[in-house]
C-alpha cells in the first residue's frame, strides 16, 4: 500500500475515511423511510459521499478494488440524481473512470448508458454545456470507438499520440479547474478529498498511450491507468 497524495497526510485520509464511511452508512440506514419528493436530495448526498470515499481511498494507496466499490456506488446515486446544468467536470470524471476500469463495465454499463441518454436530452434541450470529451469518452465505452474531439478543456486539445504531448499538458491542468468546486481545496482543513486528473490517464488509455514518467505527474492517477490485466 502506497499512498498517493501530495498536499495532506496520511493522518488526514484516515479521519476523513472514518467520518464519511460512517456519515455514508447514517445515510444509508435512512433510505428506506426518505419521501419520494426527497429522494433525488438523497441521491446526491449519498453520490457525493460515495464519490469523496472512491477519492479518499485511492489517495490512501488502497486497493483498487476498494477504489471500484466506491465508483460503482457512486456513479449509480449519480445516475440516479443526474439532472441539467450539471457540472462537466463531474461528468466527465464519472466517464473517465469508466473508462479506467473498463474491464469491468459489464458491472456499470447501464448507469452509463442511462447517465449518457440523458445527456444528450438535455443537450437537445439547451439545459447542458456541450463537451467533445464527454461524448468522445461516452462513444469509446458503449461502442469501442476512439474519436477525435474538441474540449473547452484546452489542455485536452493539447494532447496527441504521445506521451510527450501528455507531460505539457499535465502542466495546465490544475489551473484549468479553476471553477470546480474543489479548486484549492488543498487550503482547507477538512474539504480535501484529493486533486486527480481521470480525464487525462482515460484519454492515454482510449490512445494506448503508457509511459513511466507519468508516475512523477502531478495529479496524474498512474495506478488507474496501469491496471493489471490491461
């Protein structure tokens, strides 16, 4: 067990382990008694919990398949809550993982195909920022497809067929989240859940792109992208 993280210590994640596992299963216990009218409420809270555990437990150096429970977990409360005007980021985190534990879609592929549908409705209907990424990631996991794209990502743009394209633009793409909601978390005490680049390492995995340097990358989630059985 290696652990990940750069900004906090390993104190830290034990803490914020233990309080959102318990907070998670408080939540959980309520589910049956939670009113249809609360329920979409429910599902957020529960997808963000299950969302800063899958982070928590990669930064720890956990195992992955710990990492993948927390996914699953996660992106079917997402699923289950994904309405308009959501954040592209978290869209295409929840596709990037996808993508990253590929290997076992069987296990998710429906939350995808229910989370890419609806997508593509609220695109039709002018109630959601457009991303090439997001439908490029989304093509490559129902149809094995790798098609080129355009991203309001810049540092997306910037990467080609090799890994050299991959370090320059790892440079740019913490700044690049400037409006995500967890840009300098780092700076708090208890907000932290880890800053990781899954959009990235998805993208070198779709172009077949693996070098060793990418271990020394900020943000870069190397292990994800290394899997065993790759």
């Amino acid at each position: 067990m290696m652990f990940r993280d750069k900004y906090k210590d390993k104190r830290y994640f034990d803490e914020e382990l233990v309080f959102n596992i318990e907070t998670f299963n408080e939540f959980e216990d309520m589910k049956s008694s939670v009113k249809k009218d609360k329920l979409k409420s429910f599902y957020v809270v529960q997808s963000g919990y299950s969302e800063k555990l899958l982070r928590i437990n990669y930064a720890l150096g956990n195992s992955l398949d710990e990492v993948f429970k927390w996914f699953k977990i996660s992106l079917r409360y997402y699923q289950l809550s994904y309405g308009a005007f959501e954040s592209i980021y978290d869209l295409m985190d929840y596709l990037s993982l996808a993508v990253l534990f590929e290997d076992r879609k069987e296990e998710f592929i429906e939350d995808i195909e229910k989370i890419f549908s609806k997508y593509q409705a609220f695109v039709d209907a002018g109630e959601q920022y457009e991303d090439g990424y997001i439908e490029t990631l989304a093509l490559y996991l129902l149809e094995g497809r790798v098609e080129n794209f355009r991203s309001r990502l810049e540092y997306l743009n910037m990467i080609g067929n090799d890994a050299d394209s991959v370090i320059e633009a790892q440079k740019f793409w913490y700044y690049a989240h400037s409006e995500a909601s967890w840009y300098d978390t780092h700076k708090t005490d208890d907000a932290y859940y880890g800053y990781w680049s899954f959009d990235t390492a998805a993208l070198c995995k779709m172009r077949g792109i693996y070098d060793e340097r990418f271990k020394d990358l900020d943000f870069f989630p190397y292990d994800l992208l290394v899997q065993e059985g790759r």
